[in-house]
C-alpha cells in the first residue's frame, strides 16, 4: 500500500474509533512502530485533532468537536467515484439534480492533471441509456417518479408509513412498515409489512399518489413485526444447482427474493433455493421465463409439479416446431 493511501486509511479508521495505541495501528496496518509514529505524526500535523494519553495503558483519542482535515483522494478512487456517476446518469436514481453539483465539487478538490483525465474517460465511456451525441443530456424518461425522493425522506425519519397507492377501482391507503426499497426491471417497488393484514406486500412505486408518517399510538414495534414475519416464513419449494454457464446468466439477472451459495471455493458450481408462489399465474411464468433463461446448466432437486410440466411441454411444443425426434438438453429433473 503507498504511503498516501496509508495515511488515509489510517485516519478513517482513527475517526471511527474514540481512542487507539500505536501497537494497534502497528497491527492493523502490519507497520514497525517507528513507520506508525511517523504516520500519526503526519496526521496531526494534516490538522486531525489527536491528544496523547500518558502512562501504561496510554495511546491516542480524538478531541470532540473538532473539525477534521479534508479527505485527499488516490487518482484510482477519484477515477472510481467518477465512473460510478457515469454508469448511474440515466438510471432514474433519486437526487439526480445533485450531480451536477457533485461533479463540480470532485472537480475542485482534485489536481489540473487528474481534471484531464476525467474529460477524457467522459468522452470515450458510454454507457446502457447514454445518449452518445450528448452524454450529459437528461431525458424525461431517465428521472425517477417524483414521489420517489419524498418517500426516502419519510423513510429515513420513520419507516412506519400512510401510503396511498392508485389502483384500477380508484385510489386506496396502505399503513406499512417498510421493509426494503429496490430497483429491478427499470421499476422502483416497496416491500412493505402490511400493518392491518399483518403480512408482506409488494408496491409500485410509481403508483405511489401520496406518504404520510403513520401515528406513533396506532403501530407495531419493529421487534413484533419480525417476529410475525419469522412465523410467516414460506417454505422452500424450488432447489437447483447450478453450473457455471448458469452462474454466469443468473448475475446478469435474477429475482430479488432468488439468491445462491456457492459449494466450490471457485465459484463454479452453486445452490439456489427460494419460494414459489404456484397460485400466482403471473409470478409463476415469470419465475419459468427466468429458469429458461438460466440455461441448460442446472439440475432440479426439488420443484413444484406446475414448473415441471410447464417447462416440458415448452421442451414438447420446440420438438414439435423444429420437427426432429428429439432435443438435447442438459436440464434434469
């Protein structure tokens, strides 16, 4: 590790603890004692706010309301923080107004050089939904539903909240604690608990008409909800192993509740389990799209009947089209 990275590092991890010893950081960093002297010599000097303790048990603790230094960048991590600006432009992403101010402010803490070669990396990567004749331009379909950055905001001081969504009779409220918020497919959704029905539910974001925080006297605590959630557990009905060339299809994309175990440190062979919801028409023949779409390299230990013979008669209804006695694949059940 270089010196500046060194130095850097060391004063994240001083800030994040109340007090240290120059054995510790002899430890952490795998340093002689004279090379972490010298160190957080130079960080006091950087201005880092350090007062030493004397006697046995004696090291180093931050002083309290104190400003600490500015953060100085390696060129690979302003390189890093600037691509990451680039492949997310036109990800409909909240606060996307704020870029344009972030961008600025990386511009000015960095060097004339390290500026260069930002223009340059801005002019020949392009990424998915870029538009390449104008990188910067912002469509209307690249910004996110306006309620998105309201419902954050909401989230972050409570997670208890008063939705309301629009359906196709009309509007209704929703009292969730929510869960998580994703991205997949190009849509926002919560998953939220349902606090009247006491149980887990999916809701577009962009049919969100209106949030409001949900009464302190009329909710459950978190504690209680996860353990109804707990109880509510689903069990596992679909287990497949997969191969590599499936490995491979699953990261470029999968379902949010479908996650692997590898079995082999290389990473070449996994287990995916999940629950199926067999009575959901529409959840049921996207989760048989996405099995296809996995490929030949997997092998089906446990599946429900419906999955199984729906993917056989599409294996039926392709002999039948291509008019040859039989097609090979290497899914097994």
């Amino acid at each position: 590790m270089k010196k500046v990275e060194r130095i850097n590092t060391i004063m994240r991890y001083i800030n994040n603890r109340s007090q240290f010893t120059i054995s510790e950081i002899m430890r952490e960093f795998n340093i002689s004692r004279s090379t972490a002297i010298r160190d957080v010599r130079e960080i006091e000097a950087l201005g880092m706010p350090l007062v030493a303790e004397v006697g046995r048990d004696g090291g180093y603790f931050v002083m309290h309301n104190s400003l600490l230094p500015g953060v100085r960048f390696t060129d690979n991590e302003v390189k890093a923080l600037f691509i990451a600006f680039m492949a997310t432009r036109n990800a409909q992403l909240p606060y996307l107004k704020s870029r344009q101010s972030l961008a600025e402010k990386l511009l000015g803490l960095i060097s004339t050089n390290q500026q260069d070669d930002l223009v340059l990396l801005n002019q020949i990567l392009l990424f998915a939904g870029t538009n390449p004749h104008n990188p910067d331009l912002l469509e209307l379909s690249d910004l996110p539903h306006p309620m998105l950055e309201k419902l954050i905001q909401n989230l972050l001081r409570d997670r208890h909240l008063w939705i309301t969504i629009e359906e196709e009779k009309g509007t209704k409220s929703y009292t969730i604690y929510l869960l998580h918020l994703y991205h997949e497919k190009g849509l926002w959704q919560m998953e939220g608990f349902d606090l009247k029905e006491e149980r887990k539910k999916i809701f577009p974001v962009d049919r969100l008409v209106d949030i409001k925080p949900y009464p302190a006297k009329r909710r459950l605590s978190q504690k209680k909800i996860f353990e109804k959630l707990s109880k509510q557990e689903e069990e596992i009905n679909l287990v497949l192993e997969l191969g590599p060339k499936a490995i491979a299809q699953y990261k470029k994309y999968h379902p949010l509740k479908a996650s692997i175990s590898f079995t082999n440190p290389y990473q070449t062979t996994a287990i995916l389990k999940m629950f199926i919801h067999v009575d959901k028409p529409e959840e049921l023949a996207e989760i048989i799209n996405w099995l296809l779409f996995l490929g030949g390299e997997i092998r089906v230990r446990k599946a429900p009947e419906e999955i199984l013979e729906d993917i056989q008669e599409r294996i039926d209804g392709l002999k039948g089209q291509l008019g040859k006695p039989a097609l090979h694949t290497n899914v097994r059940f």
